[in-house]
C-alpha cells in the first residue's frame, strides 16, 4: 500500500458560542486544498493526541 501524500497543519480557535479556545488541527491530501478533514480537539484530546504520538515515535524506536 502507497501511503497517500498530506500537508496538515495545528492552529488555535476560539471562535465558538462558548468562547473556550480548542486546537484545530487540519489535515488534506496534498494538492487537494480546502478538501480536508479539520478536527475541534479540546484541551484534554489536544493532549490524548500528544500522548498518542509520543507513544507512536517511542514504538518505532525515535525520542518523543
């Protein structure tokens, strides 16, 4: 399987009715812009993501 190319990229918005920031994170095919996926994470899954990835890199035997 060809892994299929992205460009995502990590802002912060707190343009929302309750006025509380979230991270936005937003990922899309490479070449396919304004087609993507972007993701409202809270605080708490911004750093269950942190988590998640440091966890990734430790598997594969690189420093988080």
């Amino acid at each position: 399987m060809t892994p299929t190319p992205v460009a995502w990229t990590i802002s912060v918005s707190d343009d929302y009715d309750d006025a509380e920031p979230r991270v936005q994170m937003t990922v899309e095919r490479l070449g396919d812009a304004g087609n993507g996926l972007v993701a409202h994470l809270s605080p708490t899954n911004a750093r269950r993501l942190r988590t998640a990835l440091a966890d990734a890199l430790k598997e594969i035997g690189e420093q988080p």
